[in-house]
C-alpha cells in the first residue's frame, strides 16, 4: 500500500528529502510527475488520466504535507522501509488502508518512474 501523511503532521518537512520518487510536497503546492524522476513526456495517472510530465498537478492537500500516491513506491528498490516514516518525528507517515499494493505493482511503479 502507499503511504499516507496524516492531519496529526507538524509541517517539519524532515520527510521531503528522503523521498527517492520526489513524492512529498508541502501542502498546498502543485506537483509534476516529472519532479525528481526520468519520465518524459506523458505518464498515466492511477485514475487513467494522461497528463504531461510537466504539467502541474493540484495539490492533494492544502493544509499539510502529502504524498502523491502516483509517485509513492514506499521506498520499495531504494531502502528496506519507507524513508518519511523512518524520519517523521510524530509518526504521521502511515500506510493507507484504502491503498494495498503489492510489491510487484510498487516495484513496477519504480521502473515507469525511472525508467529502468
């Protein structure tokens, strides 16, 4: 499943950069696919929507860091635990039940991110 960060976020950012995928943002700012992966060109969100790679996304939340579930591997071919969690001083960072994915689907994820 992917990750979620929940309302209990104090907005310390310490989660941002550990993202591999570029997956975390601040709430209330757009994001593109193409931040911090290889895509180029279109990608095709989780819903079926083809979007430009650079094209700006709405934000998924406006009030606290979030996650774009599109880009969250849970740091699967990276590290052996999902980095923001590791590093979230208030263990917000949590898995979403709403969101099982198996390893094979996360890991396949990567490879489209980074083309590998």
């Amino acid at each position: 499943m992917a990750i979620i960060i929940t309302d209990e976020c104090i907005n310390c950012g310490a989660c941002e950069p550990e993202c591999p995928n570029n997956a975390i943002y601040e709430g209330g700012v757009e994001w593109k696919v193409s931040e911090g992966t290889k895509v180029q060109g279109t990608y095709v969100l989780e819903g079926g929507n083809e979007v430009d790679v650079d094209a700006e996304q709405a934000p998924v939340e406006e009030d606290f860091y979030f996650i774009v579930p599109d880009k969250c591997t849970e740091c699967k071919g990276f590290h052996e635990e999902p980095q923001c969690a590791a590093v979230c001083p208030v263990d917000c960072c949590v898995p979403d039940p709403e969101r099982e994915e198996s390893d094979e689907v996360l890991l396949a994820r990567k490879g489209m991110l980074h083309l590998e």
